[in-house]
C-alpha cells in the first residue's frame, strides 16, 4: 500500500506542474473545477445518497466537521461567512511561496464548494481572501 503522505506531495507536485504549463490563473480554474467535481464524487464513496437535502450554511458547517474528521486540516470552521482553515496537509506540502492566487487554494475552495452543492443542492461560492501556509481564510458568498 502507498503511503497516503506521498501521495499528497505527489499530488500537491502535479498540481505546481500543471501551473507551470498554463501558468498560475489557469491552473488554478481547472483545479478549482476538478475540486467541484471530486467533493460530490468523495462524499457520494463515503456516505452514499444523503436522505436529505440541508441548507447552504448547514452544509458548510457540515463541510468544516467532514473535512477535519478526513484529516485535510487540524481546524476548519465555519463562521459568520466565512471558513478558516488552520494547519492543512495541501498548503503544507506546497514548497513555494502560498497565496490566495495559489492553484492548491482554489482546488481546495472548489472541493467546499463540490461537498455543500452536494448536500444543499444550492451553488456555492467561496472566494479566497488570505492564504499561506498552514492557513487559508475564505469568504462565502
């Protein structure tokens, strides 16, 4: 079995090597897009079809409790808009510099934004307002 600690670095790697293709802004659509697509598609393996449809905020909050039990921070919590993340394994294993701009930022706003529309059925738009390391505070809208 692979250890999960590689798999992350190699992951957090493709997605600087995909930012070096088609620079920082485009990487970081596709992979705030590939974020939308695998949160429902992690969720749905997880905890199969929800018997009920939440609304937006609860699903946020809900998001915040998954996402700290499956491991991807130490703190996330949702609150008066917005979603702080303290200590989280994507930003950690980056070996630049991190921003808001940072594609592994946006591919994890869109893996929140994949998990509420999955439990809320209602869009969701988190927009990044400060990140680096270890640390990344979104706005949601």
């Amino acid at each position: 079995m692979v250890d999960s600690d590689i798999l992350l670095v190699a992951f957090v790697d493709a997605i600087e090597g995909v930012k070096g293709l088609i620079g920082e802004r485009g990487a970081g659509a596709v992979l705030r897009e590939a974020g939308r697509h695998s949160g429902p598609k992690l969720l749905e393996s997880l905890i199969g079809k929800l018997p009920e449809v939440i609304d937006k905020n609860t699903a946020l909050v809900r998001t915040a409790s998954i996402m700290k039990e499956l491991g991807f921070a130490d703190e996330i919590k949702a609150e008066d808009g917005k979603l702080i993340i303290r200590n989280d394994v994507f930003t950690e294993a980056v070996r630049e510099d991190v921003n808001e701009n940072s594609p592994v930022v946006h591919f994890l706003a869109g893996l929140v934004e994949g998990f509420v529309q999955f439990m809320s059925e209602e869009k969701a738009v988190v927009k990044p307002v400060k990140a680096e390391k270890g640390y990344i505070e979104f706005q949601v809208l």
